[in-house]
C-alpha cells in the first residue's frame, strides 16, 4: 500500500516529503515546515515530495508581459541581409 493512501483520509492538502531510500517521511500542511523536518532527520538526502490527494505539489505560472514602446525609444534595427 502506497503511503499516499494510507494519508488520504486525515491529510488531504498536505505536504509529503519522503526518502525514498528509507520510506520515512515527514507531512505538514505547511510546505516549509514538513521539509525542514526531513532535512533534520535526513540532511544528505533528495525527497520525493507529493501533495496528498493533488495530481501535482503545485503549479507554475507564467506572467504575461506586453511590452509598450516608450514615446521616443526607437524601433531595433532591422537585420536586413
């Protein structure tokens, strides 16, 4: 049984940070929290790190930018060959 659905049922939305070499594991909803208790225990180590009950720990979002000319900047110079 995975650990993940052994957690479901009381940690739903929480942070797993697990050594995958010794199966400990450390879970908080606080994402820092959990992770700076794992490296106490386990300082030389690279965890897996899940969210109980999420397809993925987070998401990565991207800003939009739509850059204006300034009032008398000058347009690049073209690269006419």
């Amino acid at each position: 049984m995975r650990a993940e659905s052994r957690l479901e049922p009381d940690h739903h939305g929480e942070y797993v940070f697990l050594d995958v070499a010794t199966g400990d594991y450390e879970v908080d909803s606080d994402q820092l929290a959990a992770m700076a208790r794992a490296r106490a225990k386990h300082p030389d180590t690279v965890f897996y790190i899940v969210r109980v009950g999420y397809p993925a720990v987070g998401r990565i979002v991207t800003a939009r930018v739509h850059a204006k000319p300034r009032l008398g900047a000058s347009s690049p110079p073209s690269s006419a060959s």
